[in-house]
C-alpha cells in the first residue's frame, strides 16, 4: 500500500484557501501541540508526523458544513481543540470547548493565548456544563457512540432551534452500527459526507433531531 507524503503547511492552505494570517496562527497551533504532547497525551503520537492532515485538514473539513445560520458552536470532549478550537481559527465565532480533563483545558487556554483566538472553555464533564444555551452547531470528534452522542449533545439546543440546529460529527468504521443503534431512541435526519482524510471515515451532518416517541 502506498502511503501519502505528509501534508504541509503549504498545501493545507492550497486545499482550504485560508488567508496567511489564518496559517500563521494554525502553524503555532501545531507547534503548541507538538511541544505540550511531550508532556501530556493530546493525540496519538504517531498522528503527529502528519500532523495537518490527520488533525487540523480533519478538523477543518467541518467548515463547509456548517449552516450559514451559526449562531454558536459548542464542541463536546473537545481535547485537543479537535475540531472546535480549529473552526474557531479559522473564523467561527462564538465557540465553546467542553473538556473534563484539567491539563486538556490548559493546553486550550495556551492555544487560545498562542494563536490569539476568542472561544469560551468550560472545564468539567459535559453533564454538568451551561445546558439550553442556544447552541446551532454541536460538534464532536472520538468521543462516544452515537446514542450517547446525541444524549451529550441534545441539551444544548434550545427547543425553539431544535428543529434547525445541526449535530455535526467525525465518525469511524462503526458508523451504519451507529446509527442503527441510534434510530432506535432518535428520529434523526441523516446527512453522510466522505471524510477527506481517512478513506474509512465519515463526516455525520444530523439536524431534525428528536427523541423518538414510543407507543
């Protein structure tokens, strides 16, 4: 099997078309987390040899599937700020990081710092953060299956933006097993998109997200 060469800066900029200032803050983004995945596990090690494809190219493929109509975007278990704190780079406002784990939260209030970007980061599991925010778009990336997915993410829409908001989410293998388990307790419009970075993954779009009503 053929591996690709890893993808550079330089071409990350040549797929996504963002401006100089926007790479320049992205490029200490990875600097940040090649430096601090010494100290802490942010992201598997071997991952950082390619480090703009496997984690900013899969974070940033997100962009163009989110509504124009985002108001705010919260990215549950967001870790390494993957993808949450890479769409906040990249210029969606109004962003904020879940994230449990306290030495996580510091490294994403460093890279906020570092790469100058404004996001809220809220430090504790997701059950107990700010519910019925509003949020339009919920993000996520190897978090959970997607029932528990949902069950994160739900509170955070308002019923009033239930109808519109979008659930988007970097699925793996186990995608159609996931979504047969999760039609079970949802009723859920379903939207897939080819991850552009790993042949076996998925990109879920889910928005006309309800709890399925059992007689």
């Amino acid at each position: 099997m053929v591996t690709a060469a890893p993808l550079s800066p330089e071409d990350f900029a040549k797929l996504t078309g963002v401006s100089r200032e926007t790479l320049t803050r992205l490029k200490r983004y990875a600097a940040l987390l090649e430096t601090w995945q010494a100290k802490i596990n942010l992201v598997s090690t071997a991952s950082l040899q390619d480090i703009w494809r496997r984690h900013i190219l899969d974070a940033a493929q997100l962009a163009a599937l989110i509504p124009g109509s985002h108001r705010r975007l919260v990215d549950i278990g967001s870790g390494a700020g993957l993808p949450g704190l890479i769409l906040a780079i990249l210029g969606f406002e109004d962003v904020m990081l879940i994230e449990s784990d306290g030495r996580k939260c510091a490294f994403l209030n460093e890279a906020a710092r570092v790469t100058g970007t404004a996001v809220e980061i809220h430090h504790g599991r997701i059950e107990t953060a700010p519910r019925d925010i509003s949020a339009t778009v919920i993000t996520a990336r190897a978090l959970a299956p997607l029932p528990k997915l949902l069950a994160f993410a739900y509170p955070f829409v308002n019923s009033e933006a239930k109808s519109n908001a979008a659930f988007i989410f970097l699925k793996g293998k186990s995608v159609e097993r996931e979504l047969t388990a999760a039609q079970k307790s949802w009723t859920l419009r379903i939207e897939r998109f080819p991850s552009i970075t790993d042949p076996s993954g998925t990109v879920l779009r889910i928005t006309e997200v309800e709890r399925a009503i059992r007689s």
